[in-house]
C-alpha cells in the first residue's frame, strides 16, 4: 500500500514509526510502503471501538464506510454534507451530517486526494494526483468541469475574503490560485520544496503553505499573490489551519511527532508533543480545541489552544490522516486511510488545565525570606495494557521537595488509582509551598494501548526471546497471530479463541519459557482478551 503523499527524504529515519516498511522512491517522490503483517490485528481491533469513556468526553461515535483510501475532507455549510475523497477508489463521497450514513458516490477520473468547500458559489474543489481539480456542484452532487493546475496537486483552501481557492503543487513546488467565480487559473507562485498542507488566516489575508522538504512555511499575501516570508518549524510539515479564536496558524511535523504553533506575528510561540505521525489538523469553533490526525498512532489528539498542550487521545481508526469539523453538530470528521471509512468523533467542551493550587490564608508575605519553590518529581511516561474495556487503573508515585517547607504535597489532573481509558492520557502536576511558591508544572503522560496494540506489544515480546529457541519463538508468534487474529470486531468470533494460545505457553512453561516470562504472556494475552468487546 502507498500513500499519496511527498514525504522528505529524512523518512528513512523513521525507523521506530514503520518498523515494517520500506522507502520506495519514484524520481524525487518519497513513499513509504507498507507490509501486512501482524499490523493488519490494527484493522480488527480499532474500528471495533466506540463509545469508549474518557476524562475529556470526547469519544467515537460511528465509522461510515465509503470508499477505497479515503484522504481529504471537507464540510459544506449550504447542505450539511461532509465530502471526501477516496484515492484508490477513484470516487468523492457525500454524508449526511444528521444521519452520518453515506448519501452518494461522485465517479471521478483518477485519485482524488485534497478537498475543499467554496461557501461563496457552494461548489466542491477536489485535487487529482496528476495536475487537474475537478470542481463538483455541491447542490447536485455532479461534476461539472475540471481545472488544469500544476503538477501533483495536493491539498487545497479557500479564502472568502476573495473569493480564491489555493491549490499546492508538491512537484512544482507551487501553489496555483483560482478564481472561484470564473474557475480559472488566475496565478501561479513559486513557494518552497514540497508543498502540501495550506491554510488562510481571514484575520491578515495570509495564506501559509507548508513545504515538506523544506521544514518551513511559506507567507504568502492573499492581495498580491506573492511570498513575504518563510518560516521554520518542524521535520516534515505537512498539514495546515488557522485558528480564528486566538489568530494562531497550527502546523503538523511528521516526523517531529510535534505541532509548531504560530502567532499573529509569524512567530512560533510553542512546539506541542503528540502520538505518532500527526497529518491532518483541524479547529473547532465550538470548544477552542484543536484537533491532530496521529496517522501512525491510529487516534486524534485534542490539543487546549489556551495551554498549548495535549489534553488527550482518542482512538479512532486505522492511519486516521485529514480531518474536517462540523459546526452544526460539533462533530470531527477523520478520513480513515487503510478502513475505507471515515470515523466520527463527538467533540466536548473545552478543557482548561487547573490552576496552580491556592492555600486559603497563604500569601508570599507570610514568609518573606522564602522564595524557594518547590521542585516536583514524576514518573516516565507510563504504558501499560487495558484490563477491561474503559482501560485500566494506574498508580503512580510524584513528589515535591521544597528545603523551607517539607509538607508540600504535589496534586495532579489525573489522580494516582484512577482509571485512565484507552489512549494516552497527558497528567500535569502541580505544587505550592507555605510561603506561596509555586512550583514549575511539570507533565508526564499514562498511555492504556488498544486491544491491537497490545497484541502488536506482546508479539515483539515473543520474538525478541532467545533465538537459541527457535522453535519455541515460531510456534507461539503464529499462533499469537492466528488466535488474536479472530478476536471479535469485524469478524464475531468469540473471545475464547485466545485460549490456545495460553494452553500453547502453560505447555512449554518451566520447560522452554522460565515461568516468570510465561505467566507474563498469560497474563497480557488475559487482559488483550477483557479489553475487548
């Protein structure tokens, strides 16, 4: 499987990310390729997950079934359609926003990929991978021309201030502007090395353009059509949005595992870590949140706009890689690359982080000689498998230190015990002391896998066992891969198919597994098992 975008070269050093892929390359083009291999468990076990409960509510609805690698995807706010575009499947998809069920299927002529809403004529700007954007009418659901562009378009924006729609061309590293009224090129503007993501600020009328190869944004002047600067920020740029709350442009580093926040001043204010491989980034009008498609990681991260943090992750689906928010029903909308399907995420009202803790009746004057803050000390980041289907209790142990007052007692947003679900859970810590210090807030994160990324954890447990057993490795890696395999979701088989399994490693126990290392399995195989539905 290929996936229908330029990656820079620095891709090959993503070894930790696809472990199992391999860089094909056509002329200047970077793919990464995927094997099937115990990889393919993620398509059976992620899509089976829903209504899971989280701290922060959001949570997946349903997944609607379209077509064949669906990529961009866009709201259109005169009909309450979500469209998206399937690139293999060759075909644009219409959903109904009240119904989340699949109205109708647009043919096209070939891969479609970036998709776009123009509010001013209501028509649909859709990307192809050669050089052309077919324009549908969003009122008849029909094609009704297509638009030369440059070569290898990739995503797409509008600007309602003019009436534009900019078009990235990742081969000829330029973006071609066209005229919604008359859809016609009008300009064509030489950017950086592999533009992809594109986004407008209506607040200056800038467009920024992120160029994968380059690691920066390009500034471009939506009155001029020309480039007023260039900024840089993480490995691999690729998706792009504005923020109209606070005027900041959010920006998706690949290969950073990072989004580079940028102010009004082009300025990047904060880098925010979040899981694997965001691509597409979106924001939600409705709760200031903003919203990361973790392509690698298979959820969503929420990312608090006032905090510049990660307040969680929400499973999702299988290479979650566009995202498109509905204003009408606050729903986020992920096209799912490798299901076929878009997932539907509920959005929650905004989470604000905690104040640092005020002591009733402290103030820094009560001892004036005291400025020392205290100094808090937390765990590493904690990963750990789901004993049920709402995740798993964690305990964990933080402390603070202050040398002017020994009974500073840290608190946390999420307490030591709870339950934490599914997903990855940010926990930040606070502390004051008696004079009214406060410490530095300091954050570690709780990550509860799924039941697919559990099996995917206790198989490379099994092959990384001496190789001196050869035969010992073999037998229970296939069998972890055929019994885990047939765990209900897609397929309804019972959950007692994993029994063999652990019959398979009681047997060689104390023989060919020490019998520390076999209850291991047992008991990991036993919580993949109440983890799923």
């Amino acid at each position: 499987m290929q996936l229908p975008f330029r990656l820079a070269p620095s891709i090959c050093k993503c070894t930790n990310q696809f472990q199992n892929s391999k860089l094909i390359t056509n002329k200047n083009k970077y793919y990464p390729k995927f094997s099937i291999g115990l990889s393919t468990l993620a398509i059976i076990f992620v899509c089976s997950v829903s209504n899971v409960s989280l701290s922060h509510a959001d949570s997946l609805l349903t997944a609607i079934p379209v077509g064949n690698n669906p990529f961009g995807i866009a709201y259109d706010s005169a009909n309450g359609e979500i469209y998206v575009a399937n690139y293999a499947g060759n075909s644009v998809s219409a959903i109904n926003e009240a119904t989340n069920s699949l109205i109708t299927t647009i043919p096209v002529t070939i891969n479609p990929l970036g998709v776009a809403y123009d509010s001013a004529n209501g028509n649909i700007y859709v990307t192809n991978v050669i050089n052309g954007v077919y324009v549908i009418n969003g009122a008849t659901n029909t094609l009704v021309s297509t638009i030369t562009v440059g070569n290898t378009p990739g995503a797409l924006a509008y600007d309602p201030a003019n009436g534009n729609i900019y078009v990235t061309n990742s081969v000829d590293n330029t973006v071609s502007v066209i005229n919604g009224a008359t859809n016609t090129v009008i300009a064509t503007i030489a950017v950086g090395t592999g533009p992809y993501g594109v986004a407008v600020d209506s607040a200056n009328g800038n467009v920024y353009v992120a160029n994968q190869v380059d690691n920066n944004l390009s500034v471009i002047n939506g009155a001029t059509n020309t480039v007023l600067s260039k900024i840089p920020v993480g490995n691999n740029p690729v998706g792009v949005t504005y923020d109209a709350a606070n005027g900041n442009i959010y920006v998706t580093n690949y290969l950073d595992n990072t989004v580079s926040v940028i102010n009004a001043t082009n300025t990047v204010v904060a880098k925010i870590q979040t899981d694997a491989s965001p691509y597409g980034v979106t924001y939600d009008s409705a709760n200031g949140n903003i919203y990361v498609a973790n392509y690698a990681s298979n959820d969503i991260s929420i990312i608090n706009a006032t905090s510049n943090s990660q307040i969680t992750a929400v499973p999702a689906c299988t290479n979650p890689i566009w995202l498109a928010f509905d204003p009408t029903t606050h729903n986020i909308y992920a096209s799912c690359y490798s299901d076929g399907s878009v997932a539907v995420i509920q959005d929650a009202p905004a989470v604000i982080p905690p104040s640092p803790i005020i002591i009733p009746g402290i103030t820094p004057s009560t001892n004036p000689t005291d400025t020392t803050p205290p100094v808090i000390s937390i765990p590493a980041n904690i990963e750990a498998f789901p004993t049920g289907l709402l995740g798993a209790s964690i305990s964990y142990t933080v402390t603070a230190t202050d040398p002017d007052d020994p009974s500073v007692t840290p608190t946390c947003t999420s307490a030591s015990g709870a339950v934490f679900p599914i997903g990855t859970t940010h926990v930040t810590c606070y502390a004051q002391d008696a004079a009214g210090n406060q410490a530095t807030p300091v954050s570690f994160t709780i990550k509860i896998y799924t039941p697919a990324q559990g099996a995917q954890h206790l198989e490379g447990e099994i092959q990384a066992l001496d190789t001196a057993k050869p035969g010992t490795i073999t037998s229970l890696d296939m069998m972890l891969h055929t019994k885990l395999s047939l765990i209900p979701g897609l397929n309804g088989y019972p959950k007692v198919n994993l029994a063999n399994f652990i019959d398979e490693v009681n047997k060689k126990c104390c023989l060919q597994i020490d019998p520390v290392t076999g209850q291991r399995y047992i008991h990991e195989a036993s919580d993949i098992v109440a983890a799923t539905p």
